[in-house]
C-alpha cells in the first residue's frame, strides 16, 4: 500500500514509519533443537549467521550451548506433539536496516529447527557487554557454578541478618 506523507513523498506504511531506514542494532537469541547432532547444530548457526552478515552487521554473538530449559516447551509437528526440555542456546546482535531486519525475521521463521526466538532492540555496548560477560562465564571453573551451597546453621543466619540489619 502506497501512501503519502506531509511533504508528499511516497512510499509503504512501514518506509514512512519513523526510523524505518535507519540502522538499528537487534539481539536474536534463539533455542535449537537440542536432539539435533553437533555438525547440524554449528551448520544451522553458521547458516543464520551467515544470512544476518548478509542484511548488516554483526556487532556480536554466542555461539552454540546446550542448556536445561527453564520449563518444557511443546510444539506440533506433522509427527505429533514433541516436548522440549533442552536445547542449545544462541544469540547474535547485528545491526541492520529495517528491510535488512525484516527478511532476516522471515527467515528465523522459516528455520524449522528453531524451537523458539526472540529478536529485541539493543545497543552496541549492551551486545558488547554481554559477548564479555559469556566470556566470563565460560572461563569460570564448572565447580563455582553447579557447587551446592554450605548448608548454614539457623544461629550463622541470625547473626547475619541482625549484622545486615545493623548496617
């Protein structure tokens, strides 16, 4: 649909939006399929990947990681209904257009092996921050992260909060 503006440029609905031709930077992060086998799970990413450098430019990313999911996902499929309760994780912030950002939304959409995205507005420090922060994460030692916690005796607890509580 062609309509015209104020100053009688024309073009669609979406051109004339606000910003709609300006370069936005955006964060897909997306869930895989985690029964898919590794070589499928890196060509998928490099496949997405590679379609974003296409539309614009990527400002960062996480690469693939298997993950517990929070909840159980389900979604129908021709086979019947199938549950998720993992899958791999991963995220790229690239910086496009809104034409650019358009097609690489349809082509997350057509990308079967999806089970589930999101694709927000960001900044670039804020993609920058969190490649640092992955960063960090990985390099901590798996025992700082899946250590159970010292049990505390309930007298240690009241003595912490009656100090919190002091200060």
């Amino acid at each position: 649909m062609k309509k015209e503006s104020d100053h009688g440029a024309e073009g669609t609905e979406q051109e004339l939006e606000a910003g709609y031709n300006e370069s936005r930077v955006y964060e897909l992060g997306f869930h895989l399929d985690s029964e898919l086998p590794t070589e499928e799970v890196k060509k998928t990413y490099q496949s997405l990947r590679d379609a974003i450098a296409g539309v614009g430019t990527i400002v960062a990313e996480g690469e693939p990681v298997k993950i517990p999911l929070a909840y159980m996902i389900s979604r129908s499929e021709q086979a019947g209904r199938r549950d998720f309760t993992s899958a791999f994780f991963c995220w790229i912030a690239y910086e496009a257009e809104g034409e650019g950002h358009e097609k690489m939304l349809e082509t997350v959409r057509a990308e079967n092996r999806i089970i589930r995205f999101l694709d927000i507005r960001t900044t670039k420090d804020a993609a920058k921050h969190s490649a640092e922060m992955a960063e960090i994460y990985a390099k901590m030692p798996e025992n700082a992260e899946g250590a159970p916690e010292e049990d505390a005796s309930d007298a240690e607890l009241e003595a912490a909060l009656k100090d919190a509580g002091a200060a």
